[in-house]
C-alpha cells in the first residue's frame, strides 16, 4: 500500500511540475484551437494521448497490465451518462477557468479561486457518488448498453486472445495516424517544450496503469487498476483531508495531492507563486458553478480531460471516446457563451451578439 501511494505521489509530483512549468491546459487547448486557430497546445494534448494509447496497449499486449480490470472496461458502457456528464463538465471547465488538472496546478501556485473550485468539485462529486446528487446520476446511469468492453473485443466478438491483438492494431492506426498528424507541422516539430508536455503525461498514464495492474497489483482487486484521473480522486482528496480516514490516502488522493505539491514546487522555484483572489461577486459565482458541473459531470462521464481524454482513450474504452466528444463539445458551447454573452447566442438561436474580446468575461 505504501508503495503505490509513493508511486501516485511521485507522478503528481511530475504532472503538476511539468504542467506548471509549460502553463497546459487542455481547456486553453481546445480555446485556442476554436478562438485563435492555433493548433499548438492541441497538438501536445494529441501527443499525450498518442503517447498513452501506445504505451498502455503494448503493456496490455504483453500481458503485464489486465486493461479489462480498469474501470473504463469493467464498468457496463453507459452512453446517456458518459456523453452528458462530459458535456457538463467541459461546460463547467469554462467557467471555472480550467479543467480539474488546471485548477489544482493554479492551487499550488496559490490560487484562492482554485481551493474554492477544488473544494467545491471535491463536495459535489461525493455528493453525486452517494449524496444528494446520487438519484439524477442514477437515472442518467441506468441507460446502460451492455457490458464494456473495448473497440478490439467489439470487434472480436468477445474472444479474449482476438481483443487483445485487435487492440494492440487499432493502436498502431490511431497511434500511428495521430503522430504523423501532429509531427507534420514544421513549428511542432521544433518546439521541443510542447512535445515534452505531450510525452511526459502519455508516459505518466502508462506508468500509472503499469504500477496499479502490475508492480503494486492489489489482488483483492479494492485499489482497482487506474492511473490519472482527476474528477473522482478530488472527492478522495478532501473526504482523506477532512477525515483522516485510513493512515494513507489511497491512488487517487495521493496523485491529487502530489499534483499540488509538483506544481507548488515548480511555481516557487521560478519565482512564479502569487496569491490570487476573486475580481467580483459574479467571479466567485460563476467558478462555483462551473466547479459543480466539473464535480456531477466528471463522476457522470468517469474521468476529465485527463481521466478520460488520456487514460481512458488509452484502454480504447468505447465510453472514453463518448466521454470525450462530451467534454469537448462542452467546452466549444462555453465558449460560445462567452463570446455571444447569452446560451441562446451559443446554440445559434439569436439573442445576444458578438461580444469583444475585452467583454469576455
């Protein structure tokens, strides 16, 4: 137990490093993709997953990690759920100001509005796992389709040996696809900081699976076979916190906590730590908001930006990929908010216009 809660706190301590020091975030990637046209940060976003997808399914394919233990798999696929939780929580990324990732890189560097956005993920996903917001999540999870399973075990038919080299083929196409996509701009290509963002997560979800499912497998099969993810473990974090209960926190409150201490520490060794405080009253309204959102959508779709659009994609989940489309497609409607000031305007019904970019708010 203690040796994987070491290996989850020293990969927070590498993720939250590595996204301070290089300022990613996958909401400014997708931003910048719809209001910029820049592909940048995308691009780092594809490589974390390209990077993931291959490594975690050549670990599957030799037989060191049981992908069909992880929850992505195990679980029953349930579109409604994945698809809408995703939605809601890329809606709320906006309005929080990030991801979940993003706001505990923005706590270690000091950031007040994160430990308020922290927190209020944190509640409002133990709300939805077993709390007051457990019964609309129940309704939403009932519309299930069937057991999970992978796109190689679709495809297979559900034999086991067939899944597997199927799996390890889509992720050479996909893979492969992705890499030649991103490599081919000239500008990524020799921006070496972008790319190092891109492998260091992929590499870290690999890790994370290849300490769960194989050097720290729990054989009682409590700690699961998991690696980032941000959504749930925030609800650990704060229940570990609060309560104390158990000596060590578990996977996920440990690379919670390790992610605000590695970007604490790279924040402070460049000098770059400041206290940050809400501008207004709608500031704070609208980050608890979007917290909220973030908390019910995230337990919803299983996973963040990172939970699902890196580890989960990696498991070639059909869920992932559903989850995904959700959270982008959220986040492109907040955008849109922000850029027309009413969700009327955001969905093409009229009702408000195109506000500057200095009004955004």
């Amino acid at each position: 137990m203690i040796g994987l809660v070491a290996v989850a706190a020293l990969l927070g301590l590498a993720v939250g490093w590595l996204l301070e020091r290089s300022h990613f975030c996958t909401m400014g990637a997708i931003s910048d993709a719809y209001l910029f046209g820049s592909l940048r940060r995308l691009r780092s976003w594809l490589l974390a997953m390209a990077t993931a997808l291959l490594l975690t399914q050549t670990l599957a394919f030799s037989g060191l990690v049981p992908l069909d233990d992880t929850p992505y798999l195990a679980r029953p696929l349930e579109p409604l759920a994945l698809f809408i939780g995703g939605l809601l929580f890329g809606i709320g990324m906006v309005m929080a100001g990030g991801c979940a990732s993003r706001n505990l890189v923005r706590l270690g560097t000091g950031s007040l509005k994160a430990l308020v956005v922290v927190l209020a993920l944190g509640l409002t996903a133990m709300a939805t796992a077993g709390g007051l917001l457990a019964w609309p999540a129940d309704l939403l999870q009932a519309a299930s389709a069937g057991s999970g399973q992978s796109l190689g075990g679709l495809l297979a038919g559900g034999i086991p040996a067939g899944a597997r080299a199927l799996d390890f083929v889509l992720a050479l196409l996909i893979g492969g696809g992705l890499l030649f996509w991103i490599f081919k701009d000239p500008g990524f290509r020799r921006n070496r900081a972008d790319q190092m963002v891109g492998l260091g997560l992929g590499t870290a979800a690999a890790a994370g699976f290849l300490a769960t499912g194989w050097l720290f497998l729990d054989p009682a099969g409590q700690a699961g076979v998991v690696s980032l993810n941000f959504a749930g473990p925030m609800a650990e974090a704060v229940a570990w916190a609060a309560t104390g209960q158990g000596t060590w926190p578990g996977f996920g409150a440990a690379l919670v906590l390790g992610t605000v201490a590695g970007a604490a520490f790279s924040a402070g060794s460049a000098k770059r730590a400041r206290i940050e405080t809400f501008s207004s009253r709608d500031d704070m309204i609208r980050h608890v908001a979007g917290a909220g959102l973030m908390g019910f959508g995230g337990m919803l779709a299983m996973g963040c930006t990172i939970g699902q659009g890196v580890s989960g994609l990696a498991t070639l989940a059909p869920g992932s990929f559903l989850a995904l489309a959700g959270i982008v497609l959220g986040a492109l409607l907040g955008l849109r908010r922000l850029e027309h000031g009413s969700w009327r305007g955001a969905i093409g019904w009229g009702g408000g216009r195109r506000l500057e970019p200095a009004e955004r708010i």
